[in-house]
C-alpha cells in the first residue's frame, strides 16, 4: 500500500494536474493506494502523523508537493524505521528534487517510486529556537537564518509568485525580492558557536545557511559540497560584506563559486548555535517558522530512508 499525501495548490495548482496524471497510471497498474490532499499550512504534518499512527507495518509514504510539502511530512514523522518516503516534486523551487536527481516528470518519477533501482538513507537537520516558545523544527534539504530567509519570507507572501508559476517564472520573484532584499536587509553582530567548544563573534552578519543538500532557493548551490549522507551539516556563513560586494556575490551562488570570495566561511559540522543582536528570519526548506535571536541548529542521528 502507498500512502499519498498531495498539495494541490503547490506551484500554483501544477501539484493536482500532476496528481490527475499520477492517479491514471497509478489505476491502470491496479496499485492499491491511498491520496490525501492538504488543506492548509501545517496540514501535511498531521497527515503523516495519522499515517504513522494508524499503521503497524511498513509505510510507504509518498509526498506529491514541493520542498514545503516535504518539510512538513518529515515534521509529522515521529521515528523513521518504518517509513520509506518517496517524491514527485511538483513545487516552484524542487531543490531536493534536484540534488537526489528525480525526475521532474510525474510519470517517471512515479515509475522510480513503483521500480525503485535503491534506497537511500539521507541526513536531516533539526532547529531549535532558544529565545521563544516554538517547537524543534526538522528540515531535509536547508535552511537559514538571516538574508535568505528574508528573501524566502517575503516570497511566501508576494501575490506575483503566485502569478508567475502559472507561467512557469516563479523563480524570477525570488531574483526581484533577493536584489530589493540586499538593499534592505539590516546586517547584525552575533556569536558562533560550533559543535560546543569553538566560539567566535562576527559583524555585519548577512546569513548563515545549515544545509543537508547544497541547493536552496530554486537552484542556487549555496553549499556546493554538501553530502546529504555524512552525518554533517554543510554551512555557509556570509560576513563583514558591502552591499555592493554582496550584489556583485549573488550570481556566482548560481555555480557555487561564491564560496571563493573573502567573507564567506564555509564548514562542516555537527551543530552550530547562533545567539544574534535582534531578531532574524529563520526558514526551513524554505518555510518560515518564526524570527529569533537564538537558534540552535543540529544534525541528528537517525536518517530517512528515501526510495530513488
């Protein structure tokens, strides 16, 4: 039995016209399935969280959205030993998509899902926010504090991206709102402390980025040598830069050589604890759970077995 769990507004309605498609193979096989379409923000945590309780066997979820989609299931996964998670990515940025190499084409990406050639078991991430009352939030592919977060928030609430992935240019909302947010991003001063014992203080503090895999945003290899199964967070730390400097840096995030220009820090760890001057931006796969001062960011030991 597959367990689906849909978002049909993702990319602007592509996630039902994909799941029409998916449904027709799907019934022309005679697989036996479930479908579950989500409702609202948050609604996909407590799908898998039924899913999860109401099964005794094996469960083979499969999520039908974009990265959110995906954020959101993982959220409602208490323990992953019997869970085999599969993805059709049918979102506005399928960054996860994009590092594991699954096909955007429903039908194919279905077929890997029903034929699968190997598992995988991927690394997950999980924030804490220290300076308020917010449940841990797990991630599976990025997240951030600071400017890409910024830019994430106000993409979530921009009327034209909506607009825009009809005609499939969403992403040229997140260039806009990325350019207007170097001009009015407001950098801080904060302290790093990483896996426990290293600890230093830094100004003009634009982002750090904790990644499982090394896209965010659409494409965008912020963490160009991320390996999504070594136990590792791949961070990317931006510092001490012009806001000019920072404009000429956006297009070489593209390829990944951003991480060769004096004021980005790249590393690996096990956790990394940021306690900034004002409160920030924080995502997860490009949701915005909340704005803090005091994050505590970790990978965790248990992995998610994917089917690829």
């Amino acid at each position: 039995m597959y367990h689906f769990i849909i978002n049909p507004k993702s990319s602007s309605g592509k996630g039902i016209r994909y799941w029409w498609t998916v449904k027709r193979e799907l019934d022309n096989q005679e697989i036996p399935y479930t479908a579950t379409f989500t409702k609202f923000v948050g609604h996909a945590t407590q799908i898998a969280e039924q899913i999860c309780n109401s099964c005794d066997q094996i469960k083979r979820i499969v999520v039908l959205g974009g990265d959110g989609t995906v954020n959101e299931v993982i959220n409602g996964f208490k323990s992953y030993k019997d869970i085999l998670l599969g993805y059709i990515p049918s979102g506005s940025s399928n960054d996860l998509a994009r590092s594991l190499k699954i096909s955007k084409d429903p039908v194919k990406a279905l077929e890997r899902i029903l034929k699968p050639v190997r598992f995988e078991y991927l690394d997950h991430g999980k924030i804490e926010f220290l300076d308020q009352d917010i449940p841990p939030r797990k991630f599976a592919c990025s997240s951030g504090i600071g400017y890409d977060a910024n830019v994430c928030f106000e993409v979530a609430s921009s009327p034209l991206k909506k607009r825009l992935n009809r005609f499939g240019a969403g992403k040229l909302v997140y260039l806009a709102i990325a350019i207007k947010q170097v001009l009015t991003v407001k950098q801080t001063s904060g302290t790093v402390i990483i896996d426990g014992t290293k600890k230093d203080t830094y100004k003009k503090i634009l982002l750090v980025s904790s990644m499982i895999h090394k896209y965010e945003g659409g494409g965008l290899a912020m963490a160009p040598h991320a390996n999504p199964t070594d136990g590792k967070l791949s961070v990317t730390m931006v510092h001490g830069m012009s806001k000019l400097k920072v404009i000429v840096l956006l297009p070489t995030i593209l390829f990944g050589k951003h991480i060769h220009f004096k004021g980005v820090e790249t590393f690996d760890c096990s956790t990394i604890e940021i306690i900034a001057d004002q409160k920030l931006a924080v995502h997860t796969d490009g949701e915005t759970p909340a704005h803090s001062s005091h994050i505590k960011v970790n990978i965790t030991q248990e992995k998610l077995r994917m089917i690829l």
